[in-house]
C-alpha cells in the first residue's frame, strides 16, 4: 500500500471513530454548565469539565485564592457561597490563604511561584486581582502589584472533554525600570485536604528512562527537577497525587499534571505544617534569572493539569486523548505513523551508499515505509570523535551528495529520513575550528566534553541563525521527509560572556526557546516533513517538544525487557503513537539478552513501529516472520496510535525511595510483578481492540491468571482471535464471547516458556 493510500485507509477508520466520539461528546456537552464561567455575585470563576471542576475567588485583600480542585460539585454548592476557601489555621507565622498564583513576599513561606525584585532594591510581591476576561473555554486572570507596575495574567484554558485545565502566566513590566525575575514558575496546584498523599512520577538514567515509581509525601518538599537544561533522562516532567493507598491503575482518584518544558524545570510536592498539599512547577529558578525591561513580558510554558475519577488508567487516558486532539503539530497528529527502518544499530558510523541502498531494498521487501539514515552521513564523521556542526554529506560516504540515496529510497516507495545534532559540535570541526566562541564555556574553566561534544549557545541569535539556516537548507535542498533530532549531552559551564552581566543567566530558557522558535520555523516553511525527538534515547520527552516533534525515541535500550518498563512508564504521561521502537538484533546491546523475535516485535508494536536490526544479516525465516509483523501492524495501527490504552498488567515496578530500594531492588507492587503483563489499546467507538500479553518465564507448570479486558460494550459479541506467524506455541484459538464475559471472567492465554507473548485480535460481530 502506498503511503497516500496508507493515510487516506487509516484517515477513514479515524474519521469513523471521530464521529462516535462527537456524537458521545456532544450528548454531554448539551447538557453540560458552559466550560468558564464567573459567577458574580461570589465573585468564583468556575472552569467545569465532564467529570471534573476547578474554582477560583478572591479574598478581602482582593487576592486570587483557590476553591477547588476536584469532582464536580453541585451548582448550588457554588452559588449558595457557602464553599469558602480553606485556609490553614494550624500553621504558625504562615500566611493563612492558598493562593492561586503565590508572589513571594510576606508571610509566605512555602514554594512560591513567582519571585522578584523591582528596580529600587524591594524583593515583595502583593497581586491583586484587577481584571479577568472569559473567551470561551479560555479564563484569563489579570492581577496586579499593589504598588509597583508589574502586571501578572494568569491564562486558563478549560479542556472539558479531557477534564483538563492548561496553566500558563504572563508576566509584564508596564514601567520604565527593569524588573528581576527569579522564579517564574506556570502554575502551583492546590489538592483537597485528604489525609496522606502518594507522589507517583518518572525517573530513571540513560537506557532505563521513564520508570515509574512512588513516594509517600509528608512534611516538608519532594522535589523532581532537571538542572540539564533539557528534559532529562533522571526525571520526566510528569506527576500524579493520589490519596494513600486509594488510586490503582483501574480506580480511585488521581490528580496529575505534565510540564511543557523543555530546558532545566522542576515540579516541587510540598506538605505544609497543617497536612495541606501543594505541587508547584514550571522552569527551574536554579541559576535562573530574567531581565524584564520595560514594556517586555516573559511567558511561561503550560503546565497542564487534571482530575481522573477512574485511576491511573483514566488519567493516562485523558492526556494521550488530549496529546492526539491539542499538542501533536497538525496535519501530522491525525495521519498514521510510518514503519521506521533505522540503520544506526546496523551500520553505525561506518556507511556508504550502496550499502544503504541494500539495506533500503531489504527493509522495502518487509513492508518499512520510511528508510532514516542516522548518525554518521556528514563532514568528518567516521566516529564519535569528529565532524558534529558540519553538516554536508561527507566527502568519502557520499561523494554525490545524499541525493543518489534519497532517489534510490523514493524509487523504492518510501520516505527518506535523516539524523541530526544541531545542538553541538565536535572541537575536531570545521564550525568549531572557525567559532570557537560559540559554545557554552566560561573563561579560566576547561570546556567539558560528553562523547567529545561541546554545545553550541542558541542563546546567542547569531548562533541560532546559523544553524536554522542550515537545516532550512539541508530541507530546501533535498527531499527529506523525516528528521530525527538528536541531543547527545547536555549543558555544562552555562557562560554566556557576551551578553551583559544581567542577562547571562538567561542563557537557560533563551537556549531552550531557540530550539523551540527553529523547529516551529522549519514546520512552518517545511510543513510535510515529520520531526523525532531523541537525546540520547529519552532525554527530551515531555509536552513542549511534543507540540513541534511528532515522536519521540523513548529509549537506547531495545532490550524488549527492559523496554517493556520504560513504556509502561512512559504511557502514564504519554500517548502510544508518539512512543518509537525498533526491533534490533540479538542480543541486545545492553543486558546482551537474547529473545524470540515475536517477542521483540510484540513490544515495538506498542508504540510506533521500527526496525533496527542489520537486515543484511537476518535469515530468510527471520525476514518471512517480520514481513508478517509488518503488515499485521499496518491492521493494527490505527488501534495502537490512536486507540485508548488499559494497561491491563503492568510490571508494576514501584520503587519506594527510603524504603530501602533503589535500582536493581525487586518490586514492591503492581499487578504484573509475577512476570506477565497484557496491555489493550481499544477503539474509541468500542468495537475492536488489540491485546498484547508478555511472559517473562513461565514457573512451576503454573497457569496464567485470565486477563480481563477493559473498555468493551458489556452487551456485544467480539470475535476473538490470537494472531501469529507460525503454528508453535498457540496461545488461543478463535473465540467469540460477550463484552461482558472478556471484561469479567477474562482470556485465559496459554503462554508457556520463556519470554513468551502473544497478540491478540478483538473484533465486534455484527448484530443477528
Ligand atoms: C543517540 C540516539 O539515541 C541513537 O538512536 C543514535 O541516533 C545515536 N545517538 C547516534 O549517535
């Protein structure tokens, strides 16, 4: 099938589950209380969504204070005034009122967002509420100093159909004296008063990014951050509260939010004395600082927040829903992701054109759709130690130019992709030869070099320029269809000696934004081309690349162990379809584990498929069972891109810091810790899904525990059928069963031996 085909076949099924959805949506919709609204006589702004509610009022002092984080109330609730705002009465010498937007300044002392210091030396910030303006499901809050000319508009968006609200804050100098940002964080959540509080969020390193773990909060601040200046692979900018003990994957409630950001960043939990919590995040204050001159504003990224009644499923749900609909770059966010052939692990640095071209035919043979070329193309690139910054092809590997394989790929049918490091060079190149004064670095300090890279300061417009207009060219001069965005080390020695002493610290954000205003140039003057995000593996994932990459390299570790956790981990936060894997070869080149090849195909097809195994080497039975893969995921595709996920078994690895475990530590919790996990991704309109079951190994003849579907109409039949290449190791027949019988009594898998798996089929009979 032809990749137009392939969008217009995949675009109709979307197009069908599209208007199931309207069709739900408006339903609720025409009953529903408008998304914002203010209600005057209470002076509450109220922001209502399906299942949720989010209120704000003011107190005598005209300050913004927050009413509600939560189920929906009843209207009267609201109405009657009788819900007052909480104060704290327990804690001493602390300023009573939960503010909305906190300023730091007198008896405040917990996490404030915001923190400056005005010209004539004052420190102290007192916002008041002077204005707010209702624009559909957009609120927003002016508030101003009481004395100084320093203008703060808190922006609200109502998402009602996902029970989200986004968060974001502008920040003005209206005078004529520069004003000191120190801390300019997007939002501070306030959480009902519940007895204890779970943290659950993401860390990991390079090659085990996005693993899931959980923290009893009490007094005091637990804080996840990035001081890179980028996402990170420790920490993703992600986070879920939860009552202790009472949120599961299937139930309970959870409240859970997810940075934009893409520079240094934190998200801080903090208990106060009287058991109240606060979760407050944005960019890092650390090393930050922001000259506001007069007339400029400074915006912050959006901090996206929300309510989910039905766990940590729903909650997941709610966000891949919304990343699909709101923060995918259109036309791309609603076309299918094409089967990635990636030669890195094959080839490495050491290319050439013909063999590419072979690789090309082999992998066109199997059903990939899009050929990328990854490190190693241009300048002096023969290993890590040379050649980043100069980005033509190289001389010896290339001496046509890219053309001759662009041509070769096109001919074959499919997308041609490349890789690039825009962020960096190596000292051994020619851009740094020339400009050595274009990187981070500090005088009287060695320039710290990571894999023999230094990074170039897009602070620096003439920097930024530079390499825009390079890409713009690589773009303009070949027919790419794909880039994968690489950032192979992050920010050390953050010197940015030419801008004036004031304004150095800006370096962070301004290097972050430039990243940010060059992709957003290149889609806008490119629009077909599609975008990867990597940084060495997983490093860069969070919401704000994802609004200007349509994807994400989640990981270096293709392990499909290993990987299985850091997908769960990443599905918490992040839709499936922008989750790329590849199946590579045995073993892998981290744990050095060997593992069938359906099983490595059942993991990658979780997310968007790849392929990154040496072709060239594969057998032809190896070959026959991928073209297998291959197509049977072209069927799938639309179910696992866009499809609602139930992570049905999880692996469950919640590790508890201070309770004595750490890396390496077996879990604690979590349904899938017996070594067999079953993930589903089902139709919006509910009437197919697919499900993918995992067996580390199986133990003492023992059976597998049936797994029950999620998210199927309880009253209709579905076929049911395991699907596999070959006849061994039949996990199930053909089955039909009602919703309910799936979603009660369950599938019961027959998987035996080691790293077993199996996909299954689900598909809606039609009424007799
Ligand atoms: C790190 C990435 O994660 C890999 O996929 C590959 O692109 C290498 N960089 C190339 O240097």
């Amino acid at each position: 099938m032809k990749h137009r085909d392939l969008v217009h076949s995949t675009s109709a099924t979307l197009a069908r589950w599209v208007v199931a959805s309207l069709g739900l949506l408006l339903c609720c919709r025409l009953s529903a209380q408008p998304a914002v609204q203010f209600l005057e006589k209470q002076k509450v702004w109220l922001l209502t969504a399906a299942h949720s509610q989010y209120a704000l009022t003011t107190n005598r002092e005209g300050e913004l204070v927050h009413l509600w984080w939560g189920p929906r109330l009843p209207a009267a609730d609201f109405e009657s005034g009788a819900l007052a705002p909480v104060a704290n009465r327990t804690g001493w010498g602390e300023n009573p009122q939960y503010l909305e937007f906190p300023g730091w300044g007198e008896w405040r002392y917990l996490e404030p967002a915001l923190k400056a210091s005005f010209a004539d030396g004052v420190r102290d910030l007192r916002l008041r509420v002077a204005a707010h303006q209702i624009d559909g499901e957009r609120l927003t809050l002016t508030l101003k100093d009481a004395h100084y000319p320093f203008v703060v508009e808190l922006r609200y968006r109502a998402l009602p159909q996902f029970d989200l609200v986004e968060r974001s804050a502008v920040l003005k100098n209206t005078g004529g004296q520069p004003i000191k940002l120190e801390q300019a964080l997007s939002a501070v959540w306030h959480l009902p008063h519940l007895q204890s509080w779970t943290m659950t969020y993401l860390a990991g390193k390079w090659g085990a990014e996005t693993q899931l773990r959980q923290v009893n909060l009490d007094q005091g601040k637990f804080q996840i951050e990035s001081r890179h200046g980028a996402t990170s692979h420790q920490f993703n900018p992600w986070f879920a509260v939860s009552e202790a003990g009472r949120a599961g994957e299937d139930h309970g409630e959870v409240w859970f939010g997810a940075l934009g950001w893409s520079g240094s960043w934190k998200i801080a939990a903090e208990v106060n004395a009287a058991g109240r919590l606060q979760v407050a995040g944005g960019i890092h204050d650390f090393d930050f600082a922001w000259q506001l001159k007069p007339g400029e504003s400074f915006e912050t990224p959006v901090f996206v927040g929300g309510f989910s009644a039905e766990g940590f499923g729903g909650a997941s749900r709610q966000l891949h829903a919304y990343q699909l609909a709101e923060v995918l770059p259109k036309p791309q966010a609603a076309q299918p992701r094409p089967i990635i052939y990636n030669s890195w692990y094959a080839t490495t640095f050491n290319i050439s054109v013909n063999q590419q071209i072979e690789l090309a035919k082999k992998a066109k043979d199997l059903g990939v759709e899009l050929f990328v070329i990854d490190d190693g193309w241009f300048g002096k690139r023969d290993n890590d130690r040379a050649g980043l910054g100069d980005w033509t092809p190289s001389k010896t590997k290339f001496p046509q130019g890219l053309k001759p394989l662009i041509e070769a790929v096109h001919g074959l049918g499919m997308q041609f992709g490349v890789w690039v490091e825009p962020e960096m060079v190596n000292p051994d190149s020619d851009l740094y030869r020339a400009h050595p004064d274009w990187v981070f670095h500090f005088p009287n300090r060695p320039r710290t070099e990571q894999r023999h890279q230094l990074m170039l300061n897009f602070a620096r417009p003439d920097v930024a320029a530079h390499i825009s207009g390079v890409l713009d060219a690589l773009l303009t001069e070949n027919a790419i269809d794909f880039i994968k965005w690489d950032m192979n080390r992050h920010i050390t020695e953050p010197g940015w000696m030419e801008a004036p002493p004031a304004q150095q610290q800006e370096m962070w954000v301004r290097h972050a934004r430039a990243v940010y205003d060059i992709l957003d140039r290149l889609r806008a003057k490119h629009p077909r081309v599609l975008w990867e995000s990597c940084s060495g593996g997983g490093g860069r994932a969070d919401l704000g690349i994802l609004r200007r990459t349509d994807q994400v390299w989640t990981s270096d570790n293709t392990d499909p162990l290993d990987r299985l956790l850091i997908q769960d981990g990443y599905t918490y936060a992040y839709a499936p379809k922008t989750q790329v894997a590849w199946v590579t070869d045995n073993p892998d080149g981290i744990n050095r584990r060997d593992t069938p090849l359906r099983f490595r195909f059942h993991c990658a097809m979780m997310g968007t498929l790849g392929v990154g195994g040496n072709l060239l080497k594969w057998s032809s039975e190896e070959e026959a069972q991928t073209k297998w893969f291959l197509a049977e995921y072209k069927q799938i595709r639309p179910l696992v891109q866009e499809g609602r996920l139930y992570r049905l078994r999880s692996p469950g690895r919640f590790v508890v810091p201070g309770a004595g475990s750490g890396f390496g530590v077996p879990p604690l919790g979590g349904s899938g810790n017996d070594g067999f996990w079953a993930y589903s991704y089902v139709s919006p309109d509910r009437s197919s899904a697919v499900l993918f079951a995992f067996l580390r190994s199986s133990e003492l003849g023992n059976d597998l525990p049936a797994i029950r579907l999620r998210g199927l109409k309880p009253e209709a039949r579905y076929r049911v059928e395991a699907r596999q290449p070959d006849k061994a190791n039949p996990p199930l027949g053909t089955q039909t069963l009602s919703g309910t019988a799936l979603m009660e009594r369950g599938l019961a898998l027959r998987l035996r031996g080691d790293y077993a798996s199996a996909l299954v089929r689900v598909q809606e009979e039609p009424m007799r």
